[in-house]
C-alpha cells in the first residue's frame, strides 16, 4: 500500500499515484518549488524591480534616461541578468529584454530587445 508523499494517507487507485489528491499535490509542488532561502528572494525582488523601472522609463523600446532618474526610482545597478557587448565595443546591461547602456553626463540609453 503507497502512502501520499504530502499527508501520509493511504492513496487508492492506480498503482503510480503519489498523492492522495489534488490538494496535497499542490501543496507538495508548491513547498518543492518555492524559493528556498531569503538570498534568492530578495534577488529575484531587486530584478523584478529593475524590469519595472526600465519597462516604465522606456514603453516605446527605445529612450534616453539619467542615472539620477533610475536611482530615484530604487533601480539597483547591481543586479542584471546578461551583459552585451556590439561589434563596436558598447556593452549593454540587460534585465531579460529591457537593457540599457551608459552615455556621456551620467545618461543611459534604454533599449528593448525583440521577442
């Protein structure tokens, strides 16, 4: 007799059941699937704000912004999720499609990637 890997009921029914039902499996994947410590939390927090704040600054794909701007909106240059660098040497920091670069007086040039 198998036993739900959730509650510890006994499971009916067919033989590679592992849970009892439905509840218990979603309760299962969601402890299985959270984020498993504070670190990745705040981490994945501080990338979602940043997608918002160049997602806000830039709705046409393509803008000009300063740093000041960014900063005053709690954009966090520490975190990024891929670097670009041209052909001609501009390297380009990237959360998901939303990038950005700096320019001269402290300016950044905001882009969006193409899906």
């Amino acid at each position: 007799m198998k036993h739900c890997l959730e509650c510890g009921e006994k499971i009916l029914g067919r033989e590679d059941k592992k849970f009892c039902g439905d509840g218990c499996r979603n309760t299962y994947n969601n402890k299985m699937n959270k984020d498993s410590n504070n670190l990745m939390r705040n981490i994945n927090n501080k990338l979602r704000k940043n997608y918002r704040i160049l997602n806000e600054l830039n709705p046409d794909g393509k803008s000009k912004t300063t740093k000041t701007k960014l900063l005053s909106k709690g954009f966090d240059f520490e975190y990024i999720t891929s670097i670009y660098t041209t052909k001609t040497g501009n390297i380009y920091y990237f959360l998901y499609n939303q990038g950005y670069m700096a320019i001269e007086n402290e300016g950044f040039v905001l882009v969006k990637k193409d899906n």
